[in-house]
C-alpha cells in the first residue's frame, strides 16, 4: 500500500439517505486509487450517490462523487501528484499530465461536482484558492455550505464557527 496510515489525516463518505445526511469514516485500504475509493464509496446507498473526501499530510484533499457507474473528481493541489499515489491517481482519471517543477499549487477536476447540492463552482474555486487554510477547514467549509458540517467538524475534532 502507498498510502501511509499515518500520512491520512481523514478519509469520510458523506451521503444523504431519506434526506438526512450520514457520515462514515473510510478504511485506508481502498484509499490507494480513484478506483479502489469510487468503488468503496458505490457501496453506501445515498438518494443522489455518495461524496468521499481523503485529505493527506495536512497538504492536499481528493474528492470524489459517485453516482451509479459515474465517478467525479477533484483534487485540491496537483503538485500532490508528485509524492502521493492517490493524487497521481486523481489526475490519471481525470486524464491531466503530471505536473511539472514549474507547476503552481492549483487544483484540477470537476469544480462543479457539488454544484446541485449548494456549493456551485465559483465558491468552491475560491475556497481552493484561499492557500491559507489546510484541507480540513477547506473541507469543512464545504460540509458546511452542504449541510453536513457539523457532523464533519465533531468527526475531525474541528470547533464549529
């Protein structure tokens, strides 16, 4: 496995059943690839798929939407790609080359993946750009704008704001 343990800081499924959302944490074994991970996360039912999120090192997050056989991707730094196996994952799925010394921090994937339930592509681009907060707060922050921020916050020891 590529994937140290103690390189996770967390890695959680959130999905909404009879409009109530739930929240799992996910074994580091299926944490190796995009595919492992949508294939983990196909296994919660959820009224429009489930969302998984893995943050690493206090560096990077990838999250993923799956719906039926459609897997959506982000991945918040692409610069991970070049130590981390899930991150090289993410952009071999989503097709980008790996980046370069040159390579700025940016993030790369689907920005719209979360766009039908409350964080449209612009706010969730913005928060990606915000280089002062780490995956967690970045991560909460969307749990919050979905509606499932408190129980994102209690499960990774965050203080609600």
């Amino acid at each position: 496995m590529d994937v140290e343990t103690e390189n996770i800081d967390f890695a959680f499924v959130a999905y909404r059943e009879e409009g109530v959302w739930q929240l799992h944490e996910i074994v580091d074994d299926v944490l190796d690839s995009v595919d492992e991970f949508a294939a983990a996360l196909r296994r919660f039912p959820g009224d429009g798929g489930a969302i998984g999120v893995v943050a690493v090192d206090e560096d990077f997050f990838v999250l993923l939407r799956v719906a039926g056989a459609r897997t959506r991707v982000l991945l918040s730094d692409v610069t991970a790609a070049d130590e981390w196996e899930i991150a090289r994952s993410a952009l071999e799925t989503l097709d980008l080359p790996m980046p370069d010394d040159e390579d700025e921090q940016e993030p790369a994937g689907d920005l719209g993946l979360l766009a039908d339930l409350g964080m449209n592509a612009m706010d969730l681009g913005l928060l990606l750009d915000d280089f002062d907060l780490y995956p967690d707060e970045m991560v909460s922050e969307i749990a919050r704008k979905l509606g499932f921020g408190r129980l994102f916050d209690d499960a990774v020891g965050l203080t609600s704001a």
